[in-house]
C-alpha cells in the first residue's frame, strides 16, 4: 500500500513526489512517457538550449558593433540539437536520482484508475499490475490543441506539420517555416529559426503578438523580431494547411508556401484516458477542478499542474505540487495565482507580472502607471546598441502596493524575481524605494521605474 500514487512525471509529478518522498511519504510515481515531462523533454528545457545558441550566433554576427570583429560566423544545426539533447538527458538523470534517493519508487507505464477499495484507497493499473494507494496526485499535463484546420491532420503524418514535441528535433533547418500562432511557444521557435536561417511567417488570428503581455510590449516586440527577418501576419484566420498555408483576413485569403508548419495555438488539460471517471473524478469542463490546497471534490485525490487549467507554465504546476503534499501532510501552503511572472525567452526577453495597464483600466481600478526606458539603466545601455527596452510599473494609487510589473529587455526573466518578491510581499511603492539595489545592474530599471512614480 503506498501513501501516494502520482500520475505523470512533468514538473508537477516529478516535485510532488520528491517533497511527497522527502518526507516520508512511500511514494509511486508513474509516468507514460519521459520523466521530466514536456517541460524537460519537449518544452522549457530544450527550446532554452536551442534560443541561447541563436543567441550566442546572433551576438556574434552583429560584433562589429561592441569593438569585436569576427569572420566565417556559423550556426551549425546538428551541433545545436546534439548540445540540446545532452542538457535534457543530464537534467532528467538528475531528476531521476533525486527520486531515487528519496525513495520514490518509478515505473514507466500508463497508469489507470480502476476504481476505489471499501477502506477508500485507489486501485491503480500499470504494466498489467495493480497498486493500492491511499492518495491520489493527479499530474496528467496538457496536450497541443490541433483545430479541426483543413489538412491539418494529414500534414500531421507527413511531417509537414508539427507541434512543439517534433521541432525540437528537426534533422535540418527549414527553407521556409510557417508557424501558426505568435504565442510563446510559437515567438520563441520563430526566433531560433529565424536565425538559424530560415524564412519565417507567423501568423495569428489576433492583431497582436505575445497573448496577454503589455500592449506596448507586444509592440516592441513584435518591432524588433522583425527585423531579425520574422514576418507578420495578424489578423489571419489559417483556412487551410499544406505545402501552401492559407490565411483568410479581411474577407480575402492568402497562401504562403511552407516547407515546415508549426502548429503552436495553445495546450489543453489531459483529462481522459487514466479512468477518473472509475472514481467519480468531474473533468466536464475540461480540467480538473481544485481549491487553493489542489484538493479535488474527492477525498484525498489532488490535481496539480497544466491539469487544473489554471496557468499552464512550469513553476506554477511546482508551487501547485507543493501546495498538495503541504496539505496532505498536514502543513499550511495554499496556492495563490495573483503575483505569477511569465516569460518569453525571445531576444529581447519579456517578463510580465500581475495587472496590466489596460487590464487593470478595465476593471476601474485607481492606479498610476509608469514607463521607463531601459536605457535608464547603465548597464543596460552599454550591453545594447540601439536597445529599445522598457519597464513598466503599475501601482494602486491608494494602498501605495505595486499591481504589475512588465519589461522588455535584456535578463528580464532573471529580473522579474525582485519585483514578484516584492508583489508577493505587498510591499508599498515608499518601502521599495529604499531597498537598496547592486550597481550597475540591468535590475536598477526597477529602482528608477519606482521613483519615476508619483510620490
């Protein structure tokens, strides 16, 4: 009989069964695919290794510049994947002897609910053997959305078409790359194709890039991945895909050539095909619902990570798992979603925490926004020809407390953590300002954007 059963060995499962493990618990973990799941194997982990050697390429060709010259400058795409593959295969031995060393027990297998004992432990299916456990952590992920778009599934087969998972590992760069949706997923591989030389197109339904980032960041960015060669089309609903990809706007259709399809227009909870219905386990509306402990409306069943729906990106599914087994054991930790940094990892980098301008103006709240250049930053301006960042702050005009966050620029992903600190702990604009911060850092932004707001 085991304490706790996980079911999918992504971010959540793989933590909560390591804090699960930890702490005493004897615990299962069963994972159908690779453990470490999409974010480790298909997601964060390899579309990093892949952007920072565009980057590193890109620094390189545009040297002259910063006073360094070079020649014969090249992105060579098999060394790319191989380095790509060798990070993977180091973080996930990693994680597997955490594991390991904490006690959790791994198989790989699919698991199934088959039902619930008198005493109210679950019976689960795996690799023809069945466990018992007195407590679930469901931990299934998310899979891509695929629109029932015109040729679509049998470009699917090709290989014409793919979705995160196969581009990852594409054997060659494409001549030309249509990706349809200027989501995360989607910005962030059309910057590692650009600039490993293929002609990329995106195109999204919306009239703006990024989802629900900044306004005026989606601009910027928007301004400055086309000039690395990326274009644009907004506006555009995909009516067809094939050798030729066709957009419908304004009532008129246009068809670009493709050589390679991205399909990157979101992910969705996986919600069947583990029997949660054998258990009573509601996913009718496509997710699975929790409170702030990731408690289900079953005794001692949870749910954590891209399943729940809530926010799909990897630290929150983390926070999640830890928020469950903090229950379990009879600890405090429940979940908050209000202060959560997103990032998308293009160059420039983009973080964005909490209200936006307009979203906080929607909903009529009294605040004071302000928008600072990053060249207000010393270090920013000596590592960035010609950058164009910015950072924005909004705060609540009354309790003085910092709403929302949002820049563009260099190390924004790493920068953003002073600011959510500071959300997470309510600290007031007065207080913040005199926290004292490392000179000269691109992080200083925060510290002028800070002033730079009424008094």
């Amino acid at each position: 009989m085991y304490d706790l059963i996980v079911l999918g060995g992504g971010p959540a499962g793989y933590l909560g069964a390591e804090r699960a493990g930890h702490a005493g618990l004897n615990t299962l973990l069963i994972e159908s695919r690779a453990l470490g799941g999409v974010c480790l194997n298909e997601g964060c982990i390899p579309s990093k290794a892949l952007l920072y050697s565009a980057k590193v390429f890109d620094n390189a060709r545009h040297g002259e510049a910063y006073g360094v010259h070079t020649s014969d400058i090249a992105l060579n795409h098999g060394e790319v994947i191989t380095r790509k593959n060798k990070v993977v295969k180091t973080l996930t031995a990693g994680v597997r002897k955490t594991l390991t060393d904490c006690g959790v027990q791994i198989v790989q297998g699919v698991g199934y609910i088959s039902g619930r004992e008198p005493d109210g432990s679950f019976r689960v299916a795996v690799n023809s053997e069945t466990c018992a456990g007195r407590r679930l952590l469901v931990a299934t992920g998310s899979e891509p959305v695929l629109p029932p778009i015109p040729g679509l599934q049998d470009s699917l087969k090709s290989g014409l078409a793919m979705t995160n998972r196969e581009i990852l590992d594409l054997p060659s760069v494409p001549e030309k790359l249509v990706i349809v949706g200027g989501g995360v997923i989607g910005l962030e591989m059309a910057g590692y194709y650009a600039a490993a030389g293929a002609k990329v197109t995106v195109v999204e339904m919306l009239g703006f890039i990024g989802g629900p980032i900044d306004s005026d960041i989606s601009a910027i960015l928007q301004k400055n991945l086309a000039a690395k060669g990326i274009i644009f089309e907004l506006n555009a609903r995909v009516v067809s895909i094939g050798a030729e990809v066709v957009f419908e706007r304004d009532g008129k259709q246009t068809a670009v050539p493709a050589d390679k399809v991205l399909v990157s227009i979101g992910r969705r909870p996986v919600v069947s095909g583990f029997g949660a219905e054998n258990i009573g386990l509601d996913a009718g509306s496509k997710r699975i619902i929790t409170d702030r402990h990731m408690q289900t409306g079953i005794p001692n069943v949870y749910a954590a990570g891209d399943v729940t729906g809530e926010v799909m990106l990897a630290h929150v599914a983390y926070r999640q798992s830890e928020a469950a087994v903090s229950h379990m054991l009879g600890k405090r930790g429940a979940m908050r979603y209000d202060v959560i940094p997103s990032v998308i990892y293009t160059s420039p980098e983009v973080c964005s925490i909490g209200e936006t301008e307009r979203g906080a103006r929607e909903k009529g709240l009294d605040i004071e926004a302000v928008k600072l250049p990053m060249n207000f930053s010393g270090r920013y301006l000596a590592e960035n020809q010609k950058g164009d960042g910015i950072c924005k702050l909004i705060a609540d005009r009354r309790s003085r407390r910092i709403l929302g966050f949002h820049m563009i620029g260099s190390y924004a992903s790493e920068i953003a953590m002073s600011a959510a600190v500071m959300m997470d702990a309510c600290v007031t604009v007065d207080r913040a300002k005199t926290m004292i911060f490392p000179h000269p850092t691109v992080g200083e932004i925060i510290r002028e954007a800070l002033f730079a707001l009424s008094n």
